[in-house]
C-alpha cells in the first residue's frame, strides 16, 4: 500500500461529505487532493476546511469532477444521478479507485457502476458503518442458520431529511437474509409510517420505515419463528462512523485491481 493516499471527495457540501473531508484533513493517511460540490451550491469556492468546520487549508470546492481523475482514491457520496455520471467519467479518465456510498440507484445507474469497475476498482456501499458491516455478517448467518421456515421484518429510521426510503442499509440487510436463505424473494417494503400490522409469514420479508427528527440512523433486524423471536439492533450516534468507515473503506481499496468490492471484504480478517 501506498505511504500517503492523494485523495478526492465528491459531494463535499453534504453533512457526511464535509465530516469526510474533516476526519481526511487530520489523517495522515491521505492528502486531500480535492473537493467536488454541485454545481451552484453555496459551497462553490469556499475553503473546504472552513466547510468542514476546520482551519483553511488553501484549497477551494469546485464543481468540476475532473480535478479528481488524478487521485489515488475518489469518496462519492452524492446523488445516484451524479454517482453515475462521475463513475463513468472516472473510469474514461484513467482513475484508479472509487469509493461510493450513494443509495437509490437505479437499473440504468447500476449498470454504469458496474461497466465503470471493468476500468477501476469499486467499492459501494449502502452503509460505511463498521458496526453495521458486522451487522450484515451477522444477519446473514442467522439466516442461513435458522432457514426460510421463519419470517422477517427489517425496520429502518433516519432523520426527517433522508430522501430515499427504504434506506440502502435496509437493502443491504434484505439481500442478506436472501443469501443466508439462498433462495430470492422480493422484501415488501411499507411506506413511511406504515405500521407493521402482521409478523411476517415463514420465508417473507417486511420492510417498514419512519422518518423523524434528527435520528442519524437505527436498523432493527428481527426474526420471527414459531414460538420465538431473534433481534439484532444497530444504533448510530454519530455520523463520525460512516465518515471513519469510508477512509477505511479508501485506505483498503488504494491499489487494488478494477472490480467492484463491499464492505464485508474491508473488514475480512484475510485482509
């Protein structure tokens, strides 16, 4: 692995995206190369370490996502829309690796990130939370332990602010009670607010959602058998841990080959 890590973030002007750039400014694993905000956004030519709440550093937020081509690692945590486009302007640049925690694609928007690691190692993730990561790990295992004879409802709540619902973590949790059981259904998935009103039935999966306040993020898992119920819960306090899981994530993915990676290989104990 590379000594000092050059590094750009893309969607600088977020809340997680200025707590990356303030946690990458006092790490001496990474030299923040640049910062890339939307076009039009009041962060445009700002300080990036005033827009992180730090001292100055001399280097301004831009709106050009070609300042990031030369970087070792790119952060990503913007927009899908905006994800895509950068993915794929990376990998036609030459880029080396890109780190993104964007949710909500689309079809169309997955096959771009997945054409881009053709050219570029990829690591997406719903959730950068290293408990959460563990959370994944786990749930899958009570899945393939227990089987699709039992039922489970997943239920996710996030600050009134979050515009995607479920939220990509749930997802991440879905798929891996789908792996743990092997087999593929689709989760039904509530709208906001929607009460659970029936446990789930042997082999389904429920997802429900609230949207409150200022709740950085709780995911409960919960499995439901006859006659016994199996919970798993992970609380977020702060969003320090998805900033802190991302450098992670960046550290582990500088100079690895092009294809797409996850969190769970972050923290595989091979690696």
């Amino acid at each position: 692995m590379m000594s000092t890590i050059t590094l750009g973030i893309h969607g600088g002007a977020g809340r997680l995206g200025r707590r990356i750039t303030a946690l990458a400014l006092a790490d001496p694993r990474f030299s923040l190369r640049a910062v890339v905000v939307r076009h039009g956004s009041d962060a445009m030519g700002q300080d990036v370490g005033l827009l992180a709440g730090a001292e100055p550093v001399g280097i301004l937020a831009g709106a050009d996502p070609e300042t990031l081509i030369a970087c070792d690692v790119v952060i990503d945590v913007s927009s899908p829309a905006a994800a895509a486009s950068l993915a794929g302007l990376l990998a036609k640049g030459g880029a080396k690796a890109l780190v993104t925690g964007t949710t909500g694609w689309t079809d169309a928007q997955d096959e771009t990130l997945s054409r881009a690691a053709n050219d570029m190692a990829i690591l997406r993730s719903g959730n950068f939370s290293l408990g959460v990561t563990a959370l994944v790990h786990q749930v899958q295992e009570a899945a393939a332990r227990l089987g699709p004879d039992w039922g489970v409802h997943i239920h996710d709540i996030h600050h009134s602010a979050k515009k995607d619902t479920p939220s990509g973590t749930a997802l991440m949790l879905a798929d891996a009670v789908r792996a743990g059981w092997d087999h593929s259904v689709t989760p039904k998935c509530l709208a906001v607010g929607a009460p659970l009103e029936e446990n789930p039935t042997r082999g389904e999966i429920i997802i429900t959602a609230e949207r409150k306040g200022q709740v950085v993020g709780t995911h409960d898992v919960t499995f439901y058998g006859a006659g016994e119920t199996l919970c798993f819960t992970h609380t977020a306090q702060s969003r320090d841990i998805f900033a802190y899981g991302a450098l992670q994530a960046a550290q582990w993915l500088a100079g690895k080959k092009a294809r797409l990676y996850t969190m769970q290989e972050v923290m595989s104990p091979q690696d």
